[in-house]
C-alpha cells in the first residue's frame, strides 16, 4: 500500500511540474499524426499491398504508441540518469551507425538503414540525434575547463565521425541538419564569430568539393541543377508536390480525393505536408505551423528559467532539431530548397523518425518542467 502512495505521489508530481502547454503541443500534432497517417495512406495500402487498407496506418498507431510511452520515460527521469541512460545510448547508436557500411540496406541508392531477423528496418542517425545533442550539451556546457575553444574542439571529436559516416552513405540532408545544429550550440557556448564565420565557410567548401567532384555524391548535383532548371527531369516529384498544394487550395479537395500519394513514391514520408495540404486545404497547413511556432516560442521561453547551462544547451539544440527539420521539410514542398528526403516531426510515416521526435518530446518536457 506504501509503495502504490509512493508511486501515486511520484506521478502527481509528475504531472504537476509539468509544463502542460508544452505537452499538449506535442499531443496536438501527435493527434493530427494519427488522423492524416489513416486517410492518407489506406489507399497505398489497397494500390501496393492488395490487401489491408489500414496496413500502414496500424503500424504507424504501433510507432505512435511506442513513441508515446518514450515521450513519458524521458520527460520522469531525474537529470543524472538522463545523463547516464544518453551516453550509452550515444554509444550504442553511434556503433549502429558504425554497422551500416557492413550490414546496411541500399534503398534509392543510399544506405542508411539497417535491417535485422529481430530488429525491424531502422535508421541508426534517427536515434542518435537526440543523444548526440546531449553529448554536445554535455562537453560545451561541461566546467572542467574555462577554455571554450578546447570545448569546441572536444566537441567536434564526437560530431566529425558521426559526419563523415553519414556522408559516406550518402546522407546529405542529415549531414546538414546536425552541422546546423553543431553550429548553433557552439555560437550559443560564445564562439568567435570570425572563427564561426571559417568553420561555416570551410563547410560549405567541404560539401561543395563533395558533391561536384566525388562521383558518389553525383545524384546531388543533379538535384541541385533540377532545383535550379525547372525543365530538367529532376524535378517531377518537387513539381507535383507544389501541384498538389495548389490544387489543395484554401479548404482542400476532400478526405481521399488526392492523387499526390499515388504519382510520388513516399510522398507520406517526404511531401506530407503537400499530402495534407491537396485534401485539407493551405488552411490545415497554417494551422500546423501554428501549433510549431507556439511550441518553438514556449520552449525559448522557458530556457532563460534554467540555470545550468548544459541543461540550456540540451533544449537549444532539441527546439533547433525540430525546427530546422520543418524548415527544411516545408521548404522542398514548396520548391524552396532542394529535394532531401527530410521528414516532418510527429506527421510523416516512418518508424525511426516517429520515435526520434518522441526522445526529443520527453527531453523537452523534462527540461522545461518547473523545478521543485
């Protein structure tokens, strides 16, 4: 009976320092997640599968479900075992990584999956990012040296490799987005801007060399000269997209009435947002970057109230995380940036993406929660 008190007080106090808006934000597109996976993809289930029409849908209820319960496991740890639990998950996930080029799955020309008898198809960088942020969180907000340019460089020893793995894949997209991020935290640690300036400088060339002398990185340019030359053949997939958001109009086609899922591979992945956009409407669009744009100006609220400055630097670069990934998602939907593969957090199919979010949901929570 003692222990049921103590487990009820332990949820109660759970539940009381939590920052409500901020879970009900995550609820509200977990909700919409749900809603969309179910009238968007029954009909690639019926047209792929022949069979059940809701094949897709249950398991992205099942990813939900998981990512739910992750969501509720992170944002009720205490702060040291966070801690703890992220650098062997870093590790774990990181030699993940490390297997891919050994046991990875080829899809579309890149490898970035892995797919074992137990464990079904996963991203390893999916997971890895949330536990990379703190590892980064945990070295530049660290105070076993006053020296921020040796933390920069400590930092850079854990970013660099996972970097040059997701390059070898190829994975440019995600290459980016944890540069970007990378970038952010160490300006925010208080980073010479000159030197700032240099490392972003000395990226870009990096990423420039690659993609126009290494033939690996061959089919990105050819997205880069499509994003530029609206005529070339690159472009089908952008251009439909941006079809079908116009076609959408205000108030949409319909529930089932559009056709984008059924002309683009993955378009429930990649373009869900011209998806949502063809059968609801630019209105549920809107309504979407809403719900982000309250999170995003919530969270950046409530990183002043914390006092430790790794625990600043771990809801830094997590907000950073979602928001670059929208950024990105929305502006290849809309022909605003080249084609990357990006997903949206918690509203495109896709396991690993679905659970990533989730780790970074329950990071969020925990770290705005109201200290006792």
């Amino acid at each position: 009976m003692e222990g049921r008190n103590l487990y009820d007080n332990y949820i109660y106090d759970w539940w009381k320092n939590l920052d409500k808006l901020i879970f009900f934000l995550f609820l509200s597109l977990i909700i919409l997640g749900v809603f969309f996976s179910l009238v968007s993809t029954s009909l690639i289930a019926s047209s792929k599968l022949g069979t059940n029409n809701y094949y897709f849908f249950i398991r992205h209820l099942i990813y939900i479900f998981l990512g739910f319960s992750l969501i509720i496991f992170f944002s009720a740890l205490n702060e040291k075992d966070i801690y703890k639990i992220s650098i062997f998950l870093f590790i774990s996930f990181f030699i993940s990584l490390l297997l891919i080029p050994i046991f990875g799955v080829e899809v579309k020309g890149s490898t970035r999956w892995l797919d074992f008898p137990i464990i079904p198809r996963f991203q390893p960088i999916e997971f890895l990012k949330p536990f990379l942020i703190i590892s980064m969180s945990l070295i530049l907000g660290s105070r076993f040296t006053s020296n921020k340019y040796f933390k920069f460089l400590v930092s850079s020893l854990i970013v660099l490799p996972v970097l040059s793995l997701l390059i070898s894949q190829p994975d440019i997209g995600q290459t980016l987005l944890i540069s970007c991020v990378w970038l952010s935290l160490i300006f925010v640690s208080g980073i010479n801007l000159y030197l700032l300036s240099f490392l972003m400088l000395f990226s870009i060339s990096i990423f420039g060399y690659l993609i126009f002398y290494v033939p690996k990185f061959a089919y990105i340019k050819f997205r880069l000269e499509a994003f530029f030359d609206i005529n070339q053949k690159g472009n089908y997939q952008s251009q439909k997209a941006t079809e079908a958001i116009i076609d959408g109009g205000f108030f949409g086609k319909g529930v089932g009435e559009g056709t984008l899922n059924t002309r683009v591979p993955e378009a429930h992945t990649d373009y869900v947002i011209s998806v949502i956009s063809e059968e609801f409407g630019v209105i549920f669009i809107l309504l979407i970057l809403l719900i982000f744009l309250i999170l995003i100006f919530r969270v950046f609220k409530k990183i002043p109230t914390e006092k430790k400055n790794t625990n600043r630097l771990i809801l830094i670069g997590s907000i950073l995380l979602i928001i670059f990934q929208v950024l990105i998602h929305i502006g290849v939907n809309i022909r605003f940036l080249p084609t990357t593969g990006m997903t949206l957090p918690f509203l495109s199919y896709g396991g690993s993406s679905i659970l990533s979010s989730s780790i970074l949901a329950g990071l969020i929570l925990n770290f705005t929660r109201r200290k006792i």
